[in-house]
C-alpha cells in the first residue's frame, strides 16, 4: 500500500515536540482512539513528545481513560483550545493545577476556526460570545491563572456592531478518523455515525504545512467510488490502521447500523420514564414545541423531551438536529450522544453551526446549572469543575426561543407525585437560583434585546425574562411558594402578577394529549 500506510504507534512517531495539533471527534465518535492511546503509550515509554497544543470542538471521552483522557500527564500537553472539558476529566485536573494553560471557546467558534484556517483567513469573525465568559471585556475564554496574557479572541467593531474575532492558531498534525482508505489515502466515512469536521481539519493542517494522520478501520486495494471519498487523499500523509477494540462507532456501541441507515424504519422505542422529576420537566418543556419546529436538545435533562415526544405522538412532526451534524431522527444520548437514529441527512458540522449561528433554530431546549436574578445562566464552570460550555453558547446565543431545562435545586433532590400534586420529600442540598451565576455561559439581557423568548423550566416552577429580571410564572401545584420556591432562591424573583399553576396533566399518569394540538 506504499509508505503511507502505517501502524498506530508508527504514526506516533511523526509527532514533534510542541507541535499544534487539531483533534476530531464528538464524545467518542470520530475520536482517532488508537492513535490518541498510540501517541500517549509513546510519552509513557520515552517522555516525547512534549508541550503539545490540543484545539478541539466537541468534548472527547468517557471520563474515565479513552478519548483525549490520554493526554492527561504532565508534560505531554502545555495548551488546550476546547469547546468541552468534562468529558476528559484527567485534562481538566491539569488545567485545575496549573500545569497548562487552558481556554474554553464555544464548540462552533473552533470549528468555524478549523475552516476559517484552511481558507487562510487571518481567524474567525462572529457574534458569537459576545456579553459572556469568553467575551475579553470578561475572561477572554481563559480556564486558568496559567493561561498566558495573549488575547486569543479580541473585541473588534465593525459598521458600529461589535463581534468578537478569533485569531487562527497554526496547526502542525491534524487527528482524523474514517472508516475506509483506498491505496491514494482517499477516506470514506460510510461506518462512522457523522462527518463532524473532518474535512476542515485535514484541510487546515494541510494547508499549514502540517501532518495529517488518518485513523480507519480499514483499507482497501481498488480505488473508492468518487462519491464515497469525504476527505481526499491529497490531504492525507499518513493512513493507520486500528485495532477494531479502538474504532468503536460510539463509546458505548461497537456499531449501530441505525446512525448510518440509508432507509427509514421503526423508531427505537423510549423507555417509559417514571413519573419523576425528569419527567414533568420533560413535559413542560415540551408544550412549548410547534408542528413542524427545528429543534436542538443538549445533552442530561433536555434529552427527555424527545421521550416526551416520543409518547406524546409528535416526535415525527419534529425535526430534531445535533451540533455533530445530523438532520431528523431521533438523537441518541449517553456516550452516543451526538449521533442520531435514522437521520434524514448527514452534513459537516461547520456548516450545522452556520446553520444555528444564522438563526435556524426555531427551538433549543439547554441545561441550566445555575441561574441568577438576571437570567444569566451558567453551565461552564463551578469552582473547581469545569465541565466547558461545548456548543451551548452557539445554539443559546441563535436559537429563537430557548427554555432551560433544570430541577430547582441540585444534591439529593426527592420528590413525590400524588394526585396531581408536587411534594417536596428532601430538598436538594444545592441551590441553583443563584444570586449571581459564577461564570455567564448566556447572558440574560443580552438574549432579550436581540428578541429571544426564554423561558426556564424546572419541576416546581417556572420562570421567563422579561424587563424585572427572572419572572416567576406557574409554580406546581402542592407546591408552597414561600417555602419551596421563595425560600430556596437567593434572590426574590418577579412574581407575574397572574401568577398561575402548572398544568395537572403534567402531574398524572396519562399522555397530556399534544398531538391534539399538533393535528
């Protein structure tokens, strides 16, 4: 197959000390694990290479060893550029220590950055980060004390509008992942569950002058078809081979033939969720859904309102996407979270952030970890965690109308549901209506003045922006609002003064009936 084709652990070798390296993948799929695992079983064996620069979008790991957990040792990495950290827990440790610097950049900038980079523009101009952590008027996306003076993202005025711009980062050895490879070094990609960016990736590193190293699961001796080919060989250097334990499709699935299929079938079934907190805040996120809406779920809790949905009978007049790059389907979740079943199309995930960054989103249902007077929200950092605020800040900053979804409070949290009512058994231990949120992952004010309806949903409560500030709306019915609410708050919200109660079908056993609304 000619001097292209190497091993794993061959292909580790090609990396130099300091080098700057562009890292593929979303949660675990596309990740090159046996080159990741190759490059780091070589620092442990000879101390090389050190002081790497790693830039990536999307979190990559299981938070425990795989994905970019092998990178986790001191000396081996020096700068990290990345959309979301909590993923490689072993990273965040070092950044936590200052042993290297670290910066948190929305997932779409630094993908929009890898094709920004490839074109040979001088970075990335955008809206996109204005008014929160990343914002230099703030923190300038910086994770740590050790993070160096330079500005790696500046505020810039254009046509007396500001936006941010991010300077391109030179990148030396691109990590990229396919699953066949012809004898030219030409990659299909038919096995993988999305094309992420990888074409952006191989194009950047290229046209830096840098190595491009191509993980697969296999190689072929005749030509691929012309349309099968989604990274030319011309941007490729090096091809290598992976044992199939390490080129798992997901993190948690060897291979699902649904992520990839080309036909349209039954629809995995959704486990019926017990009546929990989960549940009712699953429910009244989604009786904000309309027929026919564009909708984005982030990963934890607001995946329920696709099995809401699901039982509801309206999933199908949906079309639900994934920052990786999947149109329709249903999303996936867990350590497959990213990849969706039966999508109706497949396109790179830079263009899936033009799409939200232009306002295609008519819906985005996001996590809140904490929330505060303002309605500023935070999902990026508390204390020592620094879980990374991954494509949030894209999809909140674009999408028309936004609900947080979230429970009141956090650590311990039991309730009850007993004829249509909400009981409190044991409060959680941590508030999550904060006074002032500890990092602006959304800025509040910011989202109302370019028009954005916001609405925030928990299991007893809920909240809207408007000109006072978070303005409490419905609270559950059970619930007592002096105690259960008021006095779980650190600050004392708006009450709208047509104050009314949750709806009761939120609080029973049966379907609430929405594809009524939906005929």
């Amino acid at each position: 197959m000619g001097g292209k084709f190497l091993t794993p652990d061959q292909a580790a070798w090609l990396i130099q000390d300091g080098a700057a390296i562009g890292v593929c993948g979303f949660v675990g799929i596309g990740h090159p694990e046996a080159l990741s695992a190759a490059i780091e079983r070589r620092f442990l064996q000879t101390g090389e290479p050190r002081y790497l620069t790693l830039m990536y979008g999307a979190g990559q790991g299981d938070r425990q060893t795989r994905g970019l957990n092998h990178f986790g040792h001191e000396g081996l990495v020096k700068r990290i550029v990345g959309g979301h950290w909590g993923l490689a827990p072993s990273l965040c440790q070092l950044v936590l220590d200052g042993k290297i610097e670290g910066y948190n950049f929305p997932q779409g900038v630094i993908i929009h950055l890898f094709r920004d980079t490839a074109a040979g523009k001088p970075g990335t101009l955008t809206h996109v980060g204005l008014n929160t952590f990343v914002d230099p008027r703030l923190e300038g996306g910086r994770v740590n004390p050790a993070s160096t003076p330079e500005e790696l993202v500046q505020l810039i005025e254009l046509n007396g509008e500001e936006y941010l711009f991010y300077p391109r980062i030179h990148l030396d050895v691109g990590l990229i992942r396919g699953t066949t490879a012809d004898p030219d070094g030409n990659i299909s990609m038919e096995r993988e569950a999305v094309y992420g960016e990888m074409l952006s990736v191989a194009q950047a590193v290229h046209n830096c002058g840098g190595t491009v190293i191509a993980q697969v699961e296999r190689t072929i001796e005749t030509p691929l078809p012309t349309r099968e080919i989604k990274i030319p060989g011309i941007l490729v250097d090096v091809v290598a081979v992976a044992n199939p334990a390490e080129h798992w499709q997901t993190f948690s699935e060897d291979f699902n033939p649904a992520y990839v299929s080309d036909t349209r079938g039954e629809a995995p079934e959704f486990p019926q969720h017990s009546l929990d907190e989960r549940k009712v805040i699953g429910r009244r996120a989604a009786l904000e859904l309309r027929k026919g809406d564009i909708v984005n779920l982030g990963i934890g809790l607001p995946e329920s309102v696709a099995a809401v949905a699901a039982e509801e009978g309206i999933i199908d007049d949906l079309v639900m996407t994934v920052e990786s790059g999947a149109i329709g389907g249903i999303p996936a979740g867990g350590l497959s979270f990213g990849a969706s079943y039966m999508p109706a199309s497949l396109i790179d995930s830079p263009y899936m952030f033009d799409f939200y960054d232009g306002g295609g989103l008519d819906i985005a249902f996001l996590g809140a970890a904490q929330i505060d007077a303002a309605g500023n929200v935070n999902v990026s950092r508390f204390g020592n965690v620094v879980p990374g605020a991954g494509g949030f800040v894209n999809i909140s900053h674009n999408a028309k109308r936004i609900v947080f979804c979230g429970t009141f409070t956090a650590g311990g949290l039991d309730i009850s549901i007993h004829d249509g009512a909400l009981r409190i058994v044991r409060e959680g231990t941590h508030p999550k209506l904060v006074q002032a949120v500890e990092q602006v992952t959304f800025n509040g004010a910011y989202a109302r003045s370019l028009g954005r309806e916001i609405l925030y949903v928990t299991e007893r409560a809920v909240f809207t922006l408007t000109d006072e500030g978070l303005t409490l709306t419905e609270i559950a019915p059970g619930v007592d609002l002096a105690m259960d609410i008021l006095a779980q708050m650190a600050f004392r919200p708006h009450v709208a003064p047509d104050l009314r109660q949750m709806d009761t079908a939120l609080f029973g056993n049966a379907p609430m009936g929405l594809v009524r609304q939906f005929t």
